[in-house]
C-alpha cells in the first residue's frame, strides 16, 4: 500500500485591533525578529492596526492612526523575520489587500506605508506602489486607491 503525505500549512488569521485593543488570541504584540522601545511599543498598541497571525502568533501587524483624512499612513509595517520568502510574500500580500481595502471603504484615497529596510519590496511594487523615499535603512511607499465602491452597490433591474 503507498502512504501519501500532504503538508497542509497552517492558516493566516487577520484581525483588525482599535486603539487600545488587544485580541485574546495576540500572545505578542510583534513578530519574531522586531524589537520596539516601550515608547515606540506604547504608540503601536495606541493605534489601529491589522494583526496577521498563526497557530495564534504575530507574523505581521501593520499600525496606523485612525482619522478622516484622504492619506492613510502605517507607520509601523512589521512581518515576522523567520518566514520563507513564499510565506513572506503570502503575508505581505494578504495584509496589503487587508490595508487597501479598509482604507479605501472609509474613504482615504492615498496609502503611504514606511517599511524597514530588508522588507522585499517587489510585493508592494507588483501591488501598485511606488517608492517615495528608499535607502538601506526602509522605504516610504505610497499606492494611489481608487473611490470606494462596495461590493453589491450596483442595483440590477
């Protein structure tokens, strides 16, 4: 008889934390690989962030300040540093569409994400961002969002 073996990897789970908000699931606040002063950590945990996890472990988080503006800007864009360049790119790729689509459905039409240096950039480009400022130490990255339109808001007659 022949045994096959599939390697099923576990799921990524998004939430979105307000200000202040720490999820029953969020063991840590970061990914493995970052360390924040508390200073730097108290205003991460102040703001409104996506938290990326799995098997309840912080792989990503992205932070911003919540406000009415048209310029959505994460100060904080963190992914774990242990992942393989697949499971990078999958995280990357999941928490950019999780930050494009909540900006766009409260209205921001621009994007600007600063992200530390090491970060693979070709995701962000292939998403549609642009570099704004880019040397060894991060990136400024900003993507240009087009108006909002829900889903099912077109009527059918």
């Amino acid at each position: 008889m022949e045994h096959h073996s599939t390697h099923v990897e576990p799921s990524l789970d998004l939430a979105l934390l307000h200000a202040g908000e720490i999820s029953a699931g969020e063991r840590c606040p970061l990914p493995s690989g970052h360390r924040l002063t508390r200073a730097r950590l108290r205003h991460l945990l102040r703001s409104e962030r996506l938290v990326l996890t799995r098997q309840g472990l912080c792989v990503g988080v992205a932070a911003y300040q919540a406000s009415d503006g048209r310029v959505r800007v994460v100060h904080d864009f963190l992914i774990d540093r242990r992942l393989s360049s697949a499971d990078t790119a999958s995280a990357l790729n999941t928490m950019l569409a999780a930050l494009e689509f909540n900006a766009e459905s409260e209205h921001v039409t621009s994007l600007v994400v600063l992200v530390e240096g090491g970060m693979p950039l070709q995701t962000f480009f292939r998403r549609g961002f642009t570099a704004l400022l880019a040397d060894a130490a991060g990136a400024w990255l900003r993507k240009e969002l087009p108006p909002f339109d829900p889903p099912f808001s077109h009527h059918v007659h």
